[in-house]
C-alpha cells in the first residue's frame, strides 16, 4: 500500500485524467491577440505541446512507480488486488495516450517542425520501456486478480504499426536539415579542401596548355616574318650585284 500511495501521489503532480496532456489533441489557436489583430498564431509543433520532454521525463518516474506497484508473494488480498488493478489499468492508459501522440506526430513526411530527437526519444521509450513492461505487468497481474473477480483490458488500446514506430526511430536521420545530413566531420573537410586544390591546379594546367598554342603560332609567325625579310634582303642584294656587273660590261664594249 506505501508503494501504491507513492504512485497515486505522483500520478496527480504529473498527469490528470487519462492522460490528457499526452492523448489530446491540441486545440487551434484562436485568430487575433488581445491587440485585436486579425491575424492567427501558428500551431506550435507538438513536442512542444503533447510530447515535450518535461511529459517524457515524468511518464519514465510514473511508469517505475507504476510497475513497482506489482503484487509480490504474500501481498495479495482484496484491497491489495483493488489497487494493483487500478494501477495496471493506468499503466495501459498511459502506453495508449503515447501511441495516440506518436501517431498524430508521425503521420505526416515533415513532423510539422517537431524536434526529430525527441520524437525519437519518445519512441525508444515506448517500444523499449512503456509498452513491454506494462504488457508484463498485465499478464503477471491479470492471473492474481482472478480469484477476486477483476479483469484487465485483454487489448492494450492504441499501438504503432511498425512501420510507424521505425519511421520514428529513424526521425533524426530522415528529418531534412538535421546534422545526420548537414553536419561534416574535419576529415571531410580536409578531403573538400584538397578537390579544391586539386582543381585548382588542373584549371592553372588547362589555361597554360591553351595559351601555349597560341604563343607558338605567334612566334612562328614572327619567325616566317623575318625569314621572307632576310630572303628579301639577300634578293635586293643580289640585283644590285648583277647590274653592277651589266654596267660594266657595257663600258668595255663600248
């Protein structure tokens, strides 16, 4: 009884209800402010409202609280059997309302700007805590209930597909601008700065190998140039020789 009143008490200062502040759904902020603008507040993304990790860390203390409460040898008795009944009965209220969330959350490619971690966390903490333990609690529980006539809910409510529950797992992953895509380690870096160089040098090797052409051409030119000048030269020469030697021939025959 000591370790059920723990569990009564903290189940008030954590949760109300059937746990409403999990399972329900948020209400749409209503258009204009107290300004009286007419315009309306976005929706706020639901780990900030439903999943927020302040829920999380309070459903991990309820549900040790919860399982703490299981009926060991010699405890059983009418009263003992009312209370590890009621706690059972909450615990799979609890696993529901986070497979009721998780599914809201998960519905949609784009998670509505929630954090991909925490829905992750939330994940981890339903398929590996919540959900197992409270299927283990019902089971040991429901056998020592029987012989006062109690029941326990043979289904455990909502549950995530798993399909659902992988796409969770994997949220950080496949989120878009996460730092499973962006984030580059010093290694990559280092690796992007040598392409760079790299490239760098196959550019500088590119523009030398085309300007050379072109400085050969011109100096082929240049040479020609002054080949066809020198054959010039040499021509010019070789008249003037040949009609110093016609004038001569004719002043000695005349």
């Amino acid at each position: 009884m000591a370790r059920y009143s723990h569990y009564v008490l903290l189940r008030v200062q954590c949760f109300g209800g059937v746990f409403d502040e999990i399972s329900q759904k948020p209400t749409p902020p209503k258009r204009g402010d107290k300004k009286g603008s007419s315009k309306g507040t976005a929706m706020k993304p639901i780990t900030s409202t439903n999943l927020r990790v302040e829920h999380l860390e309070a459903a991990a203390m309820l549900l040790k609280a919860g399982i703490a409460c299981q009926l060991k040898e010699g405890e059983d008795c009418e009263n003992t059997a009312i209370a590890a009944e009621r706690v059972a009965s909450d615990m799979i209220g609890l696993s529901t309302a986070i497979a009721i969330a998780l599914n809201r959350a998960l519905k949609s490619d784009d998670l509505q700007g929630a954090d991909p971690a925490l829905i992750k966390r939330w994940c981890e903490f339903y398929s590996e805590e919540c959900l197992p333990k409270t299927r283990a609690m019902v089971k040991k529980t429901s056998a020592k209930l029987d012989a006062y006539g109690l029941f326990l809910p043979s289904r455990m409510g909502a549950t995530l597909s798993p399909e659902t529950l992988e796409k969770g797992l994997k949220a950080d992953e496949l989120a878009p601008g996460t730092v499973a895509e962006s984030a580059t380690t010093p290694a990559d870096e280092d690796e992007d700065e040598n392409e760079k160089a790299v490239a760098k040098e196959d550019v500088a090797e590119e523009r030398d190998q085309a300007d050379k052409p072109v400085e050969t051409e011109e100096a082929e030119a240049e040479a020609a140039v002054d080949v066809a000048a020198d054959e010039n030269d040499e021509g010019d020469e070789y008249d003037e020789y040949e009609y110093e030697d016609e004038e001569y021939y004719d002043d000695e025959v005349a």
